[in-house]
C-alpha cells in the first residue's frame, strides 16, 4: 500500500486540504499486547472549518449550519482508534472526515410535490372499509335472536 493513499475527496474536484488537516496521536486503549503502552495509535484529526478556504463558499455555509452541534470554536475533530497501526487509524479519520463534509455540504433534497389522489381511488377505499365493517358487525353475535 502507498503511504497516505491520497487527496481524500469530499465530492467533486473538492479534496480536503492536507495542509489544513491538524493531527493528534495518543494512546489508544483496547488490544495491542506488549506493544500498546509504548505506542501512539489513537488519532485525532482536526479541521477548522470556519477559516478553510478549501471548500466553495454555499458549501461552508452548509457544513457550518449542519455540524453546529459538533463544532469546537469553528474546528471538527474526528477520532479512530479501532486499528492497532497508526497508519490505518490516520486513514479511518481522514475518510471519516471527508464523508462527514460530504454529508454535511449536499445540497437540501428538492420539496416533495403535493399530488392528488384520484376521486375513483378514494371511493374505493371507503367502499372496502364499508364493507370490511360489515363483515366484522356480523360476527358479533348480538342479533341472533
């Protein structure tokens, strides 16, 4: 495999901005043997979102509206620890990344038209409800003398 198998695209000809991208590493828990207390393999990618100039201007304001909830002062982070090697967790949080932005830049979905249904369509509907009333009414054994 090619180190940093490269630009991760959001969507597009938009990638995210290696030079933007801020990395953290630190020890992650769960397996890894002998070897865990020594290495850093939990990975914290941080983009500041609010000073890109890497993503169209609609689309920041889209993400910005979208992940309000998940933003630091303007920053997303992301985090991945499920892999032993460093390397993979550095690619889990690049592609977690950029599909977040991709989900959160789309565009909203076109307003559902409003259609009628067919007068025909309506009556037979109330006629099977009148009829399936009927069929249950008799059932109950109230009127046999």
């Amino acid at each position: 495999m090619d180190p940093m198998s490269g630009p991760y695209v959001i969507r597009g000809s938009v990638s995210l901005p290696e030079a933007e991208l801020l990395w953290r590493f630190s020890r992650s828990s769960g397996p890894g043997g002998q070897h865990v207390n020594t290495s850093d393999s939990q990975v914290e990618l941080r983009f500041d979102l609010a000073k890109t100039e890497a993503l169209p201007p609609v689309w920041k304001e889209r993400a910005l509206a979208k992940l309000a909830g998940r933003l630091v002062d303007g920053v997303i982070s992301v985090r991945a620890s499920e892999h032993r090697s460093q390397w993979r967790n550095r690619e889990t949080a690049a592609v977690r990344l950029a599909s977040l932005l991709a989900e959160a830049t789309a565009p909203p979905p076109k307003p559902r038209r409003a259609t009628r249904i067919p007068r025909g369509i309506n009556e037979r509907r109330l006629r099977e409800k009148k009829q399936r009333s009927d069929t249950k009414r008799g059932r109950s054994g109230r009127d046999w003398g």
